[in-house]
C-alpha cells in the first residue's frame, strides 16, 4: 500500500519520497524495482535511490544497505533508533511534497522512534492504517489506533486492503466436482444462456474472510477510531503482478485494483488539502 501511494503520488506529479523503516523485512526496493541499488553519499549525505518507472519518487530502505539481501537483520531497538534518526536527518531528500513512511506491523521501536523524531523534523499529517478484514486483523491495528491517539498523531484514515477477491472471468479456472478444470464448458453456458461474449466480460468478486456482523472490517475500524474510511483494494493478481515487478498498479494491469487504489489516494490528497 505504501509504494503503491508513493507511485500514484509520483504519477499526479507531486516530488514524493518513500522511506522504508520496515528494518527487519525491507521490501521497498523490490515494491519499487529497485532492488540491489546501491545508495551513494556526497557531503550533503546520503541519496535516495531515483524510481525509474515514474519521474518525482526516490525511495531510501535499509535493503541497499545490506551485503546479502538474505541476511537477518538482528537489532535491538537502540540500533534501530540510531538508523531510522540517520534516514531522517542524514538523507539528502530535498524538496519534497510528500514523505511516505512504510512501518512494520505493530506498535514497536519503529513506531516509537518515529513518534519522537518527526515532530523535530517537518512534523507529521497523520497515519494511514491499513488493515484486512478479519477479526485477528483489526485486533492488531486497533492497537496501532490506540497508539497513534496516545503520542498525538492524528489519522488520515483506514484502509481495508484484500476486501476480496476481483478477477475477470476469463482469467479464472472453474473446476468440476471432479476437480477438472470446467472453465470452457462454464463459459459456454453463460455465452448461451446470456449472448456471446457475456463470460469474457464478467468480473468476480469473491469475500475471503469472515467479517465482525456481516459489516467491512475496515469500515467498522475506521468508525471506531472517528477516522475516514479511505476506500477497499481488491486482491487482484493483476496488482500481485505489478508490487513483484515494482511498477504502478494501472488500469491496463490491475483492472479490478486499479480504480479502487486511485480512490484511496484521491481520499488521502483531498483530506490533506482540507487540513
């Protein structure tokens, strides 16, 4: 969610930086393509790693930082500290519209560090929570709501990512009670019974998890905390596709997800622009 608003933020033209303070699962650089960059320093301090699919984003993650990208980062939470300060005060980001901030799950010595060093930097907007719809979910980012209320740091909004499973007809495999594939004679049917063509044209959206009353996870979330709740993204193969080879999750791509994600990021520039 995170590299896919620094795109889309890029991709309306904004100077956007993403900051990946995942330290112990850096995935920034493999989100944005950039995988195996090497970061280079000049008297002004470190640079951000340039994202060549889309002008105006740089990406700065503890990944380029590693000699083996396989390697367990063992840390304790001074170490920690000591490097999410230096991505903060040591990076040579320039001017910048938007910094994203990617964390880990939880509410552990990232978010802590961020919570005080932010506020001596530029300061913060708020925090997104993203979260999926079942119970074991959301009972771990009401912990992030509970958190960001205690320091102070306002939320922009909620996010249910995986709402469901949207795919186009023609790309799915429908299997008989004998477990072989049926999708040919599943297509058949529907041409006939609906007109030519209709299959080809038909989308699937399937719930995968169970909800708290029937009701989105993430919406409930969001009225709990008094947050806006920033929209719903699908799970579809199509963006799948594009987080692996760290590109935007377009239209052409991502059909089923491509609409929904431009949504949540006009949700989070207009409730920005409104502040």
């Amino acid at each position: 969610m995170a590299a896919q608003l620094a795109l889309a933020l890029a991709a309306r033209g904004a100077e956007v930086g993403l900051l990946d303070v995942d330290i112990c699962g850096p995935s920034a650089p493999r989100l944005l393509g950039v995988s195996g960059a090497d970061v280079h320093q000049s008297g002004a301090g470190w640079s951000p790693v340039p994202v060549p699919c889309v002008d105006g984003l740089t990406v700065m993650s503890v990944g380029f930082l590693l000699p083996d990208p396989d390697a367990a980062v063992v840390w304790r939470g001074p170490r920690k500290n000591a490097l999410i300060k230096q991505f903060l005060k040591d990076v040579d980001w320039g001017a910048l519209d938007y910094l994203v901030v990617d964390t880990p799950p939880g509410t552990s010595d990232e978010h802590i560090s961020l919570a005080q060093l932010l506020p001596l930097a530029a300061g913060a907007d708020g925090a997104i929570l993203v979260t999926t719809p079942q119970e074991v979910a959301l009972a771990d980012v009401r912990k992030e709501a509970s958190f960001c209320a205690k320091v102070g740091l306002p939320l922009l909004g909620v996010v249910e990512n995986m709402a469901c499973l949207a795919a186009g007809a023609a790309t799915a495999a429908f299997l008989g009670a004998d477990g072989r594939d049926a999708t040919a004679a599943v297509a058949a049917a529907v041409d006939a019974a609906l007109g030519a063509g209709t299959f080809a044209s038909l989308s699937l959206r399937v719930p995968l998890f169970h909800t708290p009353a029937g009701v989105g996870g993430g919406r409930a979330l969001a009225a709990a905390a008094g947050a806006p709740f920033l929209g719903e993204i699908p799970l579809d193969p199509g963006l799948g596709r594009a987080c692996e080879e760290g590109v935007p999750a377009t239209p052409a791509r991502a059909p089923a997800a491509a609409g929904a994600l431009e949504a949540v990021v006009a949700a989070v520039v207009a409730g920005l622009e409104q502040e």
